[in-house]
C-alpha cells in the first residue's frame, strides 16, 4: 500500500511538472479568509434580531456531542438541530430545505466557516455563518443548554427554590439519556416541621442518591415519604434507594399494578440507557397504595397524592400543598415541550381531569416537564394542545380520511414546543387510532 501511494505521489508530481501546472497550498488562517469574503455572516446582535422575527428559524450546531458538553452546552433555540461536522454533507438534506434560511456555528466559528462554504457548494444558498458562534452567545449571557446542566452530580439540573420548604430539580426536555442519566422528567421535596417529603423516585438508585444528597445540604430532617408519579422507570425505579433510607414507597394502587406485570421491561430499558449508572437500581413494590387521595402530614405541613383517572398514563397522580396552593402535577402537565400520546393515553379524560385542575386555582405548577410556571403557561403545553389535536383529527375522521390525512393535520400553532419534530405526527396517528373508537 505504502508503495502504491508513493507511486502514486511521484506520477502525479511529473504530470504537473510536465503540464508546467503550479499549485499553492494555502494555509488554513489563508483559507479561511478566502471562505469569509465568500459566506454571509451575522454576529451575535443580528441573531437575536433573527430570532425575534423568526423564533423558529432552524440554528446548526456542527460540534460533536461530546463538545457540546464538554464546552458549557448549547444555544437555546426553539429549532436546534445538532449535526456533527463528519456528518454534515449526509445529514442536512434530512434536516434543512435548501431553500430556507438557516443558521451554522460552532464553538469559535471556525469549523463552521468551512461548514457554511461547503453547504454553499451543495447548493444552500441561504446559509448564514454566525461567526461569533456559541463562544459568543455564552459570553453574553444569552440563554443556553446543556446535555448536563449540573456536572459534579447525576442531576440535570441544580436544585431550586419553589418556595419556603419546596425545592425542585428540573430535568432535561428531552429524553433520557446516559448523559443526563436519565433525569428527564421533575424531581422534587417538601420540607415539614418534622420530616421531608420526596416527589419521585427518580429513574435510578444512584439518581436518588444525588437527590438526597441535595437534600441533606439544606435539612437534616428524615424523608419520611417518597411517592410515586407513576410506574414510569424515570419515576419509580429511584424507590431502590429511598427504601433503603426507611422511606414509606406512596403510589396509586394501579402503579403497583403496573410494576408487577412491567417491572422486568421497566428495568432492562433503564439498564440498556443508563449502562454503569443503573448500578443498584431495581424495581420495588409501594409500602403505602391509595384509590382516589392520601394525605400526609409532614409535621406543620400537609401534603396530598390526587389520583382522578386514566391520562397521559393510566396512574398519574400529582401532589398538592393546599395551604400553598402549589402543585407538583407530573405527567397531567407538559411544559415547554410536546406531551406524547400512547396507547394507553386517554385524553377525553384526561381534558376533564384538567378541569378539576383549574379549579383548584394553584398559584405554583412544577409540571412533569419544563420548568416552575403557573396554570396559565402550562395551559397553553398541555390542555390547549389536547384540545387543538383533537378538533383536527375530529375533522379528519368526521371527512371519512384515513389515518395517513391525520399524520399531515397542521400542529404549527405548537412548533416551538420540544420534541415537536420527533414526536408531532406520531401524536396525530395514534390520536385517530384512539379517537376513531372513542366512545
């Protein structure tokens, strides 16, 4: 081999000697300045503008996962697409139409540079360079995120003040993951006079540990109480730990139900994800299981498990602080990303549940997913989605059409919600397949 390409060099080398053909090797600072003449670039204050005119505007982050990490995360957009540079000349098609206007950056601009120009090549003539790229945004404070938002733990985010005595980890939009360890849905506490109350297992023993490590730098109180939103892994496997601890294990009698007849599935799809970091993890059966409502005294503190039927899952429960009017409603509201719609997903009811919901006038929601809000924002996520979705795919099977119409019904009043792309006509497919039936 080593021959053939020497060879190779020689014969090449004597065809342009002797076609008296000079080549000059620019250096890579020399390149660059030629792209630079040859690219629309935009810097920091001209893409916030952007983004204010065109939230959706698709921005192309070309760094490897693992530098997205590693360099302090990622800008905040509602259309991040992330294509690693080896990737890029296969991959964009899937992601971006050559005619649309679209954003490329890296960390300092200069692998995305020849990114723009390549793509340019292709034929994306509407490419912009941000050339400042996400050194630049994070130096100016603009909004970011992270893979992991908390490095020296397994949680993905920071613990947070909600208010005197209630604290929440907020996970990430997306899902879980090894990198976020499997922290993508809301884990929370509430401090009483006498002990602590947990909301969530979390989805893993060593997860929970994290949590109750946070847990012990603000209180030295006992955690009296860890419940259950449902049998979900990311909430319910996390219960390994806590019964370790002395914990009582709460859970809505169908959730124990659950993890008889799924605990096996449930914990070969966390060890497959979580690989090294299931260590310790395994399913556990509730000590305490209620039909409708459980109340608990944390001492000076009240707080109350609600179950009012079959929703996004056949178990969800929330808990409620009535003297505080918060409430940690986990799976009955989505925030800031796209609930998905299974098999089992009951939304009739589940639109009826939210009207028990309104009437309790909470002041603070920790939805399941996204961040603290109230009933307002988290309205818009959740109740005005179902309903939206479901008058559109009424329509479609009012019509006669098929299941195939119902993938294409228009959902761009919710584009900017995360996991819009990946999950946004699956919602509308099985919602036919669901509605089509409904009694």
């Amino acid at each position: 081999m080593v021959k053939k390409i020497v060879l190779s060099m020689a014969l090449c080398g004597s065809l342009l000697q002797a076609g008296e053909v000079q080549t000059k090797v620019l250096s890579s600072d020399a390149l660059m300045a030629v792209a630079q003449k040859e690219v629309k670039s935009i810097d920091t204050k001209e893409l916030q503008n952007l983004l204010k005119v065109n939230p959706n505007m698709k921005i192309v982050d070309v760094r490897p996962r693992g530098d997205i990490i590693a360099q302090g995360g990622r800008i905040q957009a509602n259309k991040f697409i992330n294509i690693s540079r080896d990737k890029l000349e296969f991959t964009i098609a899937e992601k971006v139409n050559p005619e649309e206007t679209f954003v490329v950056h890296c960390y300092t601009g200069n692998i995305s540079l020849l990114a723009v120009k390549q793509l340019q090549a292709m034929g994306y003539k509407n490419v912009l360079w941000y050339k400042d790229s996400f050194k630049g945004w994070k130096e100016a404070g603009l909004a970011t995120r992270s893979p992991d938002d908390f490095p020296d733990s397994m949680l993905y985010r920071p613990v947070e003040k909600v208010a005197d005595g209630v604290y929440t980890s907020i996970g990430e939009l997306g899902p879980g993951t090894y990198e976020n360890s499997g922290h993508n849905n809301n884990l929370g506490f509430v401090i009483g006079d006498e002990s602590v109350l947990v909301w969530n297992g979390g989805g893993s023993y060593l997860l929970a540990k994290a949590l109750h490590e946070e847990i012990k730098k603000i209180t030295s109180k006992p955690v009296k109480y860890v419940v259950l939103e449902n049998s979900q892994g990311h909430g319910s496997l996390g219960a390994s730990y806590w019964k370790e601890q002395g914990a009582l294990i709460v859970a809505q009698e169908i959730t124990k139900k659950e993890l008889i007849e799924l605990g096996a599935s449930i914990e070969d799809d966390a060890k497959r994800r979580l690989k090294d970091k299931y260590l310790g993890t395994k399913v556990v059966m509730p000590d305490i299981v209620f039909k409708d409502n459980y109340s608990m005294n944390l001492g000076n503190r009240v707080v109350e498990a609600k179950y009012f039927g079959y929703a996004h899952e056949l178990d969800d429960i929330m808990i409620w602080l009535p003297k505080e009017k918060i409430m940690f409603a986990g799976d009955l509201a989505f925030y800031q990303r796209m609930l998905p719609i299974f098999k089992i997903t009951y939304t009739k009811n589940w639109l009826k549940i939210w009207e028990e919901m309104e009437k309790m006038e909470a002041k603070i929601v920790i939805p399941g997913h996204g961040d603290v809000t109230d009933m307002n924002h988290v309205r818009k996520h959740t109740k005005d989605y179902l309903v939206y979705l479901r008058e559109k795919v009424g329509e479609v099977i009012a019509s006669g059409e098929g299941q195939e119409k119902a993938y294409l019904v228009d959902q761009s009043p919710f584009e900017d919600l995360e996991a819009f792309e990946l999950i946004s006509r699956l919602n509308a497919g099985m919602l036919f397949e669901l509605m089509e039936f409904e009694e």
